[in-house]
C-alpha cells in the first residue's frame, strides 16, 4: 500500500542531544512537509522541500534541520538548540502543489 | 500575509444533530485553495475537500456538505446527522499563491482546528 511512514511513534530527548526523526513516502510525491502541532494550535511548517538536494524553511524552522537526499526521505533532525522541542511532528507529501498533502501518522516528542 | 481563523475551538452536540464548522480566511491572492482535513484520535490528517477560488459551487459528499462564499471570505463545513465516529479535530487550510509559471511548493497555512465531539 503506498502511504508516508514515521517513525518513531514516540520519542524522547534528552537535555543537549539532537534527535532525527524519520519520514518515508513510497506515493512517488515530489513534494514533502514538516509540521509541528502543539495542542491548541492549527499545524506550522517548519520545512518543505520540492526536490531532491533542495529545501526551503517554513514559519518555525529555528532549532531544525532537514535533508533531502532521496525522493522518498526527508528526515527532520530536533537540535539542541530547539529549547521547547516538546510537540506532535506531522511529515507530509504531495505529487505536486495545490494537490491535497498526504499525511504520516506522526511522531511524539518529548524531553526527559 | 494569510491566515485561517477557526473561531470555534471546541463543540460539543449529541448524535444525529446537525453540526457546522466554521472557517474564514484572508489573502490577498486571486487564486489560493481551501482544505479541510480530519485529524481522528490516531493522529495523521485526513483529507476530506479542495476547493479553488473560482468554484463557489456548494458540495455534498454523503453527510458532509461545503459552502464557500468569497464574499464573506468562509468556507463552512456542515456535518448532517452526526456519528460518534465524526468525533475528531477538523482543520481548514489555505495554500499559497501560484508563482511565477503557475507553479505552488504547496505551502499550507492551517487554522487552529475544531474539537467535536459527538455523543451517543
């Protein structure tokens, strides 16, 4: 079945330690997303990219890193210097813009 | 710059009630997209509607019904005859503008989001 895959579910940081989390689409989607939820508010871009070696940053891009080596990864890393990492991380894609996003089934972070 | 405002943060109705969410947005673009999308309990977003700004025609898909009015710059999601299973956190989104060519990176602004909750 093709579809966007995250992982992990849940994840916990540690003070000072940067964490990746993983995103993967087999729909052959040009275009992928990184959003963060916070309860009570809407979802807010912090990368996107529309291929592969490019990316651009969102509204919150502060305190993260993406790459984007391959068509189906964009893998979202949570630095150090993100200070209130603690969020719903929501990866999405789409063939191309206007076109409705697919979305994972997201990644819980939170500091220990 | 856009934005998507959903005033209604929580609503709360028993089954078989009819039950409208609200959305309004603002840009200063001629051409934009308007979303919909459910976030159930297990988290991913659902996509449910894309409208495009020259379409106003009112949609119905099963219980679910659409009206998109420019003029007043909503775009209201009606649920008829409600299920606990509609019980979700429903988003409205705007895209972008087209750029230069036509072409969108798809950019997404998101309202807060509505909390229903259907009881039996």
């Amino acid at each position: 079945d093709g579809g966007i895959t995250q992982s992990p579910k849940y994840l916990f940081r540690k003070e000072g330690q940067n964490v990746t989390l993983s995103c993967e689409q087999n729909l052959n989607h040009d275009a992928m997303y990184w959003y963060r939820q916070d309860p009570g508010q809407g979802l807010r871009l912090i990368y996107y990219s529309q291929i592969v070696n490019d990316f651009q940053k969102g509204d919150i891009a502060e305190g993260y890193s993406v790459s984007r080596e391959k068509k189906e990864s964009f893998p979202l890393t949570v630095t150090s210097a993100q200070k209130n990492p603690t969020a719903f991380y929501l990866c999405a894609s789409t063939l191309r813009g206007f076109q409705p996003q697919h979305f994972g089934d997201g990644t819980r972070l939170s500091i220990l | 710059a856009q934005k998507v405002t959903q005033a209604q943060t929580e609503i709360s109705v028993v089954e078989k009630e009819d039950v409208t969410l609200d959305c309004v947005y603002e840009t200063r673009d001629t051409t934009y997209y308007l979303f919909w999308y459910k976030q159930p309990p297990s988290g991913e977003l659902v996509f449910l509607i894309r409208r495009n700004s020259f379409d106003e025609q009112n949609e119905i898909s099963g219980r679910y019904s659409w009206n998109f009015q420019k003029s007043t710059s909503s775009f209201n999601f009606t649920i008829t005859a409600s299920q606990v299973v509609d019980s979700a956190v429903y988003f409205c989104a705007l895209s972008e503008a087209a750029r230069a060519g036509g072409t969108s990176y798809g950019k997404l602004t998101f309202g807060q989001g509505t909390i229903l909750t259907v009881h039996p």
